[in-house]
C-alpha cells in the first residue's frame, strides 16, 4: 500500500512529468513497431531514415504549455462567481469521471483570477523548470489525495515566489490548462495586486 501511495503523491506532485513519460513511452513503442515492420517485410533497414526530416513546427498554446501568452485581448476569462471550490465540485460529486470531464471541459482554456494561502512554492526541478505553487484547497486525512491548485508561473516571477512564506494569501491570474478529481492546473500565471 505504501508504494501505491508514493506513485499516487508523485503523479500529483508531478503532472506534466507524468504526460511526458507517457508520450516517450508512446514514442518509443511507435519506434520499435516501424522497425519491426521493416525487419519483418526484408525490406532494407535505411528505408526508414531515408525519409525528409520534419520541419520543427512552432510550438501552439495546445501543444506546449510554455507557449506564448494569448494578447490581453484575446483572453476569455470564466466568469465572476466561478470559484476553485466550484470548479472542485464539479468532481467531487457522485458522477462518473467522464461526465466530471465534461462539466469542466467549458472552463479548460480560460482565465482566471484568484486568491490563496500559499502551501509550498518552488521554482524548479518540474518539467519546464517553471516557478510553481502549491495551493491546498482542501486536506483528505484519510488519503494522500486533497484539492489542490497548482499555478505554474512565468519566468520573471521567479524571484517573487522565491520569497513567498507559507500561509502568504497572494492573487493570481492564469489560464486553466487541465483539471482532475484532485487538484486544477494552472499555467502562464502572473501575482497581481489587489
């Protein structure tokens, strides 16, 4: 059970890690069966890497999280009374998992300002070695699972997150990127005043 729990707090610890394991192990498995085929059908083996090299795309706001920031104007946020509470319970009740998905599929994508005690902050060692933030919303004694929001913010706030202490109730702006059963995703966030 111990072990269970530990994968279960490293996921929550580390969601982007976790998706880009799945795509190189994705990536891999897709690899291995290209060559298979060609090893299977006699074919020469330089076939596959005779093939033109791939134009590296600019990354989009759906494939990297770390992409440019839509102009202000272009930003839709969600709307006064939607809350991180709210936005939670769209999970927490007795639904199965893809009708949760549903509910808050709405709300994936826009913008949102809100306000927190901050649990812990730190700014590297994830993914894309962005300063992030922890936000517990909510504490289950009886699982390692709680309600968390978790921003990940822009380089320049850095030094800003570097010097917030524990309990500090800051405002943030940022675009919701994913949500579970257990914490909501944030990305592209900035501090903003009162």
């Amino acid at each position: 059970m111990e072990f269970y729990s530990s994968i279960v707090e490293f996921i929550e610890q580390h969601p982007k890690t976790v998706d880009v394991l799945y795509a190189l192990g994705a990536a891999a498995v897709g690899g291995c069966a290209i060559l298979w085929k060609q090893l299977r059908t006699k074919e020469p083996q330089k076939k596959v890497f005779e093939q033109e090299p791939a134009t590296e795309q600019a990354p989009t706001a759906e494939r990297s999280p770390i992409a440019e920031q839509p102009a202000r104007q272009e930003r839709e946020f969600v709307g006064p009374n939607v809350t991180l509470d709210y936005l939670m319970d769209l999970y927490k009740t007795r639904q199965m998992t893809v009708e949760s998905e549903r509910l808050v599929r709405p709300y994936i994508g826009k913008w949102m300002t809100f306000s927190a005690a901050v649990d812990d902050a730190r700014v590297g060692g994830n993914t894309y070695s962005l300063p992030m933030v922890v936000f517990e919303l909510e504490h289950d004694e009886k699982s390692v699972l709680g309600r968390r929001a978790i921003p990940f913010f822009d380089r320049r706030y850095r030094g800003r997150v570097e010097t917030l202490m524990k309990g500090e109730i800051i405002n943030v702006r940022g675009y919701i990127d994913s949500m579970s059963i257990n914490y909501i995703q944030f990305d592209h966030c900035g501090i903003v005043d009162n």
